[in-house]
C-alpha cells in the first residue's frame, strides 16, 4: 500500500471511529398533518356519563336535518338548503359574518322530541351510527402539540336552581377536554366547564390504563376530573356540597369517544383545518354562528325568569363550535377575562 492511500484509510477509519462514538442526537419531533399522531388516540379521555343522563352525544350533523337557520327569529332567506357539514360555512356570508346565525329547532323542544336524547353509548362505548366528537390536533412545533377532544350533544339541560326552576335549558352542547403533549408525553389536560373550567397536570389524573378519565355533569355535560358533586354557583370554583347550583357526576354509561370522532390537523397560522381522512367533512369547522336557537325573549311564553332576574332564564341561547373554543392557547386554559390559568396538581372538586 502506498503511503498516500495508507493514510486515506488511516483518515476514513479514524472519521469512522468519532461518528459512532459520538452521542446521537434527541429526537426530533417533526410536525405531523398526514396521520393522525399516535400519541393523541393512546392518550384519548374516556368519558363517564351520569347515571341518570337524559341527553346523550349526538350525531353532529343530524343536527343539521332538525334546525333551520334564523337571525332576530327569523328564517334566513335563500340558505344553502339542505344545510351539511359540507356546505355549512356558507351561513358566514349572513348577518354579522355569521355570528349571529342560530341553528333553531324545527320543533318545539318543550315536548323533547326524540333527536335531543343522542344516542347512549352501547357496551363497547360506541354511540352506535352517530359521529358525536371531533379531535383537532395544534401541533406548535419544538414538539408542542395540543389534542382538543370536542364533544356534542343535542340539548343541554342547566338543572335546577334553588329548586324552584330549571334553568340553562339549550338546543345544542359543545364540550371539550384539551391534552397538552410535549414530545409525544401528555403534560397537562384541561376540562370544560360552564364559562370556563379546569386544568390539571396529566399524572395527577384518574386513569383508565394511561388514558385520563372525565365525569360529565348530568345533563350539563361539563367535564370533571372527578366524580361526586360539583356547586358551581361561583364560576370557576366548584364546591364539594350541593348548593345553589349543581352538577352531579358519577359512573354511570362509559363512553369511548374515540370509537365515534372525525380528526383534523389544524394549522394556527392559516385558520385552516385539514381531515386525516379524506371522507370527513371540514366547512362545517368554520361556522361562526351557534349550534341552537336564540334565547326566548320574556315574551315567548315558553320563557321564565326567577324574579325577572335574567341570569337565572329557563331557555338560554345554544352553544358556538369548535371555531370559537381558542384552538391556539398559549397555556393549557383558554383566555377569560378574570381567570388564571392554575394548573392543579392534585385532584379537587
């Protein structure tokens, strides 16, 4: 071997030596928009609804086939009819950008029609024929990703206040769990409750395996971390004992919501969403209006108030979707006016 070709092996063999000697690198979290992230089904919450729950998830788009659109209680003329999760973006172009666009009952939801009672979740915790959540993956970057799990109901019932009356009473319920990850490990979760809710660090939670558990208030359908009961008089802060006004929540029908769910990649910086499958619908994303009817004026005799007191209104508007739930929070709780983001580290009412 001649002298030069001695040394360019000495030099390959050596530069070998120091590449596999050095440390590989951590790995990198790389954004992900065509698969669904494992990571956001393993760690999916399972829900237990009440025992004595009347109002089950429902099929998000049936809701469609039994509201018309109405702005001041009126029907909007020369709607896109029939409305779908296809083309339901459309009402946008109405009023106030939409967002005074109420999906109204064609029925008069003083006889519960059967379409508010949802489908109960069968043995496996599926509800069997209906699409009743839609899992919206942020992911940040720097292996930031936060999994928002929407769930929605047809009609929420607010309980009763002070037991003289019900109140709250709503077409349409959209409620959600938020799981923070870093790294493909869940951090944080957060829970929707009424105006606002609470957050807790992932280890601190109930579990079933590694998946988080949440208790959906009777009727209400606010999320807790726990079971039991939940006065929720003061936003914000949920005491242990029955008091003006309270959820309940215990084991009473397990509910997989993954077994019935739509899944998006959303991309903060254009306000786009993007389905991981093909089939699955994503205008009705964008709707900036609600999902039931305008609150009934005192005038509706379906209407009542508890010494004219307005706060305390049997009949109250329906809820916004998925597009108006903060879908690109800097912490884990959304921004309210009043609130801070406290992140328990311990299970609490």
């Amino acid at each position: 071997m001649s002298p030069s070709n001695f040394l360019k092996s000495f030099s390959m063999a050596f530069l070998l030596q120091a590449v596999l000697a050095y440390p590989s690198p951590a790995p990198v979290f790389e954004r992900q928009t065509t698969a669904v992230p494992d990571y956001v089904t393993t760690y999916a919450p399972v829900v237990w609804l009440y025992p004595g729950e009347n109002y089950f998830p429902s099929d998000i788009g049936t809701q469609l086939v039994h509201t018309k659109p109405e702005i001041n209680f009126t029907v909007i003329e020369g709607y896109e009819n029939p409305l779908t999760l296809n083309n339901l973006d459309s009402l946008n172009t109405y009023g106030t950008s939409g967002t005074n666009v109420y999906l109204t009952s064609v029925d008069d939801i003083t006889k519960n029609p059967a379409w508010l009672n949802g489908v109960k979740p069968d043995s496996t915790g599926k509800t069997d024929g209906a699409t009743s959540v839609a899992i919206i993956v942020n992911d940040h970057g720097d292996g930031l990703v936060d999994a928002f799990y929407m769930y929605f109901y047809a009609f929420n019932w607010g309980g009763v206040l002070l037991d003289i009356q019900e109140v709250d009473l709503h077409v349409g319920d959209w409620e959600h769990n938020m799981v923070r990850f870093q790294n493909g490990t869940p951090t944080q979760v957060w829970y929707s409750q009424h105006g606002f809710g609470e957050a807790f660090t992932y280890d601190c939670l109930e579990k079933q395996g590694v998946r988080p558990v949440t208790y959906s208030g009777n009727g209400s359908h606010a999320n807790y971390a726990i079971n039991g009961t939940h006065d929720h008089t003061i936003p914000n802060v949920n005491l242990p004992d029955a008091g003006i006004l309270t959820d309940y929540t215990d084991q009473g029908t397990l509910w997989d919501p993954l077994l019935g769910a739509y899944f998006y990649n959303y991309d903060a910086s254009a306000n786009t969403y993007t389905a991981y499958d093909s089939s699955y619908p994503t205008a009705w994303l964008k709707y900036l209006g609600t999902w039931g009817d305008e609150q009934y004026p005192n005038s509706d005799p379906r209407q009542h108030e508890i010494l004219g007191i307005s706060a305390t209104a049997e009949f109250t508007g329906g809820p916004t979707g998925p597009e108006d739930k903060q879908l690109n929070r800097t912490e884990v709780c959304p921004v309210a006016s009043g609130y801070v983001c406290d992140v328990r580290t311990e299970l609490t009412s």
